[in-house]
C-alpha cells in the first residue's frame, strides 16, 4: 500500500480502510470531541461514515469549561476523542467534564481516544513530587470513562495505573513504512538512538528494517534514571534538637560522571534516522544531529510518533542540520509547519477508526499490532 502525499508535505494513507466495512452497526455510535484536535475527529468520522456528534466546549469568562451535548447518548456508545497538546490542563477538564457529562445522560458506554496522554512523562517518583499520571488515570476513571484508546505511551506500564482496560496503539508500522517508501537510499541508512533510554526502541525499528545501530552515549542532559528522587537527602540537622546520624555503617551512594559526549555505532557516509516517542523541546536533538554531522553522516532525519514541539523548537530545527523531520498527527501542528518547512505529517486517523470499529463490534484488537497498515 502506496502513502499518498498532499500539497502540504503530509503523507495520508489511502481514504479507505476497514472501518468502512458495512457490517458495522453505526447506529448507536456517538463520536464526539473536545477543542484539541477537531481535525483529527473529522478525519475519523468521516472514515467511519460518521457524522461528528453535537458536542460544544466552551470557557466562559472566569475560564471555567462548559459542556454541552445536543444529541441525545442514551443507551449509545460514545467515543471521546481529545488529545493532549500544549494546553493539556484544558484538554484534560474537557475531557473529564465531556466523559461525565456522558455518564449522567446514561451513555452504555465511554470510551476516551486519547492520541497523546497527557503527563505520561510524569510516570515516575521524582524528589518529593508524585506520579501525576498515576493521580490522571485515577480522574479519568472516576469520570466514567470505561475504555482507553490511546498510541505509544512514553513507559507501557502506565497502563496498570488504570482500573480499565487500555489499548495502547502502534503507529511504527506507518514510520517504518515512511522509510522504506519516502527515503532515497533507506538501505544506507542506520539508525540512532539519541541517548541510552530510547536504544530499546531504536534496536525495534533496526531489526525491522534490517539496519546498523547507533547510540549516543554521554548526553549532557541526564536521562530519567539518573535524575536526583531525593531519597538519598540527608536528615536536617538543628543545633537544638540531638540526632543520631543515619550514614554510620551505611555505604556512600558513588556519584554518576558521565563520560564525554561519544557515538557508539559507525555512521560516516550513511543516512542518520533517528527515532523518538515524544518531539517537545528539540535541544538535545539539534545537539545530537550537530555530533552526528560532525561524524560523517550525510542525511538526518528525525521520526517520532508525537509532535508537541513547544516553545521555539521550530525555530531551532529549521535552523538545525536536521533534514526532515517526521511526526504523525496524534497532535495538531499545523502553526509549527508555517515556520518550519522541514516538518512532515503522517496521518494515523485510519488506525483511530479501526480501532474503535473492532472495539464497537467487539472483535479483537491483536491484528492492529500485526498489521496495522489496513489494506484496503
């Protein structure tokens, strides 16, 4: 199956898909969304022959968030699709306002398609904070969300937060398939993994596309591992109470020094792709395409599933000595293009639409993880 590409650079798969199947009752199917993406719930309506629910959101004056659904969701199966972006305070009430909203009107069912979880990278104990996305899972179920569709989750285990079932989607199906189709010369190429923590996924897309590795050791910045939970923090200490010293007896934790910045991995006269989750602050990236560069590489590319891209990342990257870089639109990016021409779109609403095609009809998710290219 052959990408299609528009005037704008993105890369859309062909219009029909498996969704389009007419044994699919759509009668009791509501799809309905919030402000963060309504380009992407079209897309997939539209794919399933649907017509988008009457569902407005909107803030009033003091920024509270008002929900108001036109179309009646008694008995009906409801699908939210609201994904994360830069506002992800406002995407995150609209989606629980929407899902409780459903819950009272008695919706037989309520199932969040959430492209990109918000606070995924929160996923961890850091110093004395908490795991946020432990707190949101909680929210979403207590909103009277009962399913979660959501693609490629910064650490897979956030799924056991939830007390519903998740559906954690692939879309390297359609970055592999963007290599092998939208690369001069793929075979050439190898693939790196921009620090030790992402080698794992890096490893994935080399045996799948039978390519070299390459891994950049010695970041500067420090990966999630090696940043300081402050369980090691000292007791404070006061002149005017006694305390006895916890550290008698027990070893010094040593101090991590990172070696200086190096490439594990040959890439002089090849194609560099490097691959990624999450594109948002882009720094490490542009530090890591400069080394690349200065190794030898004659192409850089950059692949990721999610394209937040915040603050002044497309500034940096149009002028990096980056070549291309490739994201899918779970999150809507089209400001980021005006200002950086580099910047290309894969469309996965055809995954989004299957999926909810299988989960409405009740029929098994496993051959989305198998193929999920969705021959027509």
């Amino acid at each position: 199956m052959l990408l299609q590409r528009n005037k704008l650079g993105s890369v859309r798969p062909p219009k029909r898909c498996r969704s389009d199947m007419d044994n699919t009752s759509t009668s009791d199917i509501v799809i309905i969304n919030g402000n963060s993406h309504p380009d992407l719930a079209n897309m997939v309506a539209e794919r399933m022959g649907l017509k988008n629910g009457g569902c407005s959101v909107f803030h009033k004056s003091n920024r509270e968030t008002i929900v108001e659904i036109s179309d009646s969701v008694r008995g009906k199966d409801i699908y939210i699709i609201q994904t994360g972006t830069k506002d992800a305070n406002n995407n995150i009430m609209e989606l629980l306002i929407m899902a409780y909203a459903c819950k009272t009107s008695s919706a037989r069912s309520i199932v969040g398609v959430i492209p990109y979880l918000p606070y995924s990278k929160q996923c961890k104990m850091r110093k004395r904070g908490c795991i946020v996305s432990k707190l949101l899972a909680k929210m979403m179920c207590t909103s009277g969300l009962t399913h979660i569709i959501t693609m490629d989750l910064h650490q897979k285990e956030i799924q056991g937060f939830f007390d519903i079932p998740v559906d954690n989607l692939r879309a390297s199906p359609f970055l592999l398939q963007y290599i092998q189709e939208s690369i001069p010369e793929y075979r050439n190429s190898v693939i790196v993994a921009r620090n030790p923590g992402v080698a794992k996924k890096a490893n994935s897309y080399a045996e799948r596309l039978r390519l070299g590795l390459a891994v950049i050791h010695g970041e500067q910045k420090e990966a999630e591992s090696d940043e300081v939970d402050g369980r090691y923090s000292p007791p404070p200490t006061s002149s005017r109470t006694r305390t006895t010293s916890v550290s008698v007896g027990v070893p010094e934790h040593p101090v991590k020094v990172k070696p200086p910045l190096t490439i594990v991995g040959d890439v002089n006269g090849r194609i560099a792709i490097m691959v990624d989750d999450l594109i948002d602050d882009v720094e490490s990236f542009v530090a890591a395409a400069e080394m690349l560069k200065d190794n030898g590489a004659c192409k850089i590319y950059v692949l990721a599933t999610h394209g937040l891209l915040s603050s002044d990342a497309p500034r940096l990257l149009e002028e990096s000595v980056i070549d291309e870089i490739v994201v899918t639109n779970t999150i809507p990016h089209e400001v980021q293009k005006l200002q950086c021409n580099k910047i290309k779109t894969i469309d996965i609403s055809i995954l989004i639409a299957e999926a909810i095609r299988r989960i409405h009809n009740k029929e098994s998710m496993s051959y989305l993880f198998r193929n999920v290219t969705l021959e027509d």
